[in-house]
C-alpha cells in the first residue's frame, strides 16, 4: 500500500510539474516583471524533482518536500478554484488543488511514516518529533511562497522584498538544520516566524487589495508561523536543562 502511496504522491508532483511550466510567464509578455516570475517559476522544478527522487529513494526529505509543496499549493489552488475572478481559468486551480490534497492524503499517516523516517538511524518518532517534522514541512511551505513573493514583486518593494529575501534565507537555513535536528534551526525558525507578525501585518496594510487577499496570506503564512512557536515551546525546557548543564 505505501508503494501505491508513494506512486500517487510522484504522480501528483509530476502534474505540479507539468503545470508550473504550462503556467510560468513567457518573456516578453504581460507587465514588466513576468520575466523575472516566469524564471521563478520554472527554478521550482528543482524543488519538485528533488521531491519525486527522495521519494523514489524513500527518505524523508521526499516526505516532508513532497508534503510541503501539498500545503503550499493548496491555499493558491483553492482561492483560484473559488475566486477565478484572480485572472486565470478555472480548471488549473482544481488540477492544482486535487494534485496538492492527493500529495497530503498520500504522505501522512503512521506506515508512510515507517516507510520513510522509520528506516533512518535518527529517532523521528514521539509527540514533539512529531511536532517538529510538522514544523518543518509548514515552514518549508512558507518558503516556496515567500520565495515567489520575492521574486513576484516590484523593485519599487525594496523595503519588503529585501527584509523578505532575508527572512527567505533565514526559513531554508532553519528547516535545513532542523532537518539534521540542530538546535540552532528551531531557534532560527522561531526567530522567522517572530518577524513573520511585524511584516506581514505591514505587507498586508499597504499591499493587500481586499479582505480575502488578506485572509490568502494568513492562510499561506499562519500554519508556519504557530508551528515554529509551538515547537519552541515544546523543546524550550530541554534546551534549557542542556544550556544549564554545558555550563
């Protein structure tokens, strides 16, 4: 079953796939600007493929990639399939939005579990692992979306798109060290997801054109965010009794 599992999940990413090229700005068209999206979309198939050989190989960056992109697509997929008022046509929002739930049904759940952190030496499993693989995979999903914020934006932006350019690098440096259970990626994750709140209130009052853009990002960005404290949390006393101790 986890093999039929895991060949659903590849099939929903090689749609993304298919679908971020169909979709990506071609030069020359529309305002200036689209070249730079065009290009940003199509350096996300280096994610994508990265996602489809871990998964063929079973390691657990498959999983967490492959559900990352599940939770990053489906806020997008759903407004689009919901509003088509966004400008596009309605039936790559509901090829993207069942393409990002199969990826979600698909990767969770204990054997898919077993299947992939369960065949590493590092001990993934328990309440706060838990939470801290969930952490990951949110805040992973957060940096495809503030990475197509980034290059999406005007340079006339140049307060936001620099402090997000930052906040960019500080996710993928987070989640990598978290991925390899470093204690300073929590601490730089929770570090994101606290100037998360300042920014994206800022980003919002001077650039959201409606309530339900408004309530787009929170949905893009939210998750992330609580997990990252939740996490900190959840791993502060540990990391306190250590501190205390080295000492």
């Amino acid at each position: 079953m986890t093999r039929i599992r895991t060949g659903l999940a590849v099939l929903a990413l090689l749609t993304l796939g298919a679908m971020t090229v169909h979709l990506a700005p071609a030069p020359g068209e529309g305002p200036p600007g689209n070249e730079r999206l065009g290009i940003a979309f199509l350096l996300l198939l280096l994610p994508l493929a990265w996602a489809l050989v871990a998964l063929l190989l079973r390691r657990p960056a498959g999983r967490w990639l492959g559900l990352a992109v599940g939770v990053a697509v489906l806020p997008w997929a759903t407004a689009f399939t919901l509003a088509p008022g966004y400008g596009t046509a309605i039936w790559p929002g509901r090829v993207a939005l069942a393409a990002s739930l199969t990826l979600i049904l698909s990767l969770t759940g204990r054997p898919m579990f077993e299947a992939f952190e369960g065949r590493e030496s590092v001990d993934w499993s328990g309440l706060r692992m838990g939470l801290l693989r969930w952490t990951l995979v949110f805040n992973t999903a957060s940096a495809f979306s503030l990475y197509l914020f980034v290059m999406a934006y005007d340079a006339t932006l140049g307060g936001f798109v620099a402090v997000g350019a930052w906040l960019l690098l500080g996710l993928i440096a987070g989640v990598w060290l978290l991925a390899h259970q470093k204690t300073i990626g929590l601490l730089i994750l929770a570090g994101c997801c606290i100037s998360f709140i300042p920014l994206g209130l800022l980003f919002m009052a001077s650039e959201a054109h409606s309530p339900e853009e408004a309530w787009l990002l929170v949905a893009i960005f939210l998750p992330g965010v609580l997990m990252g404290w939740a996490s900190l949390i959840a791993f502060a006393r540990p990391m306190l009794s250590f501190l205390r101790t080295d000492a």
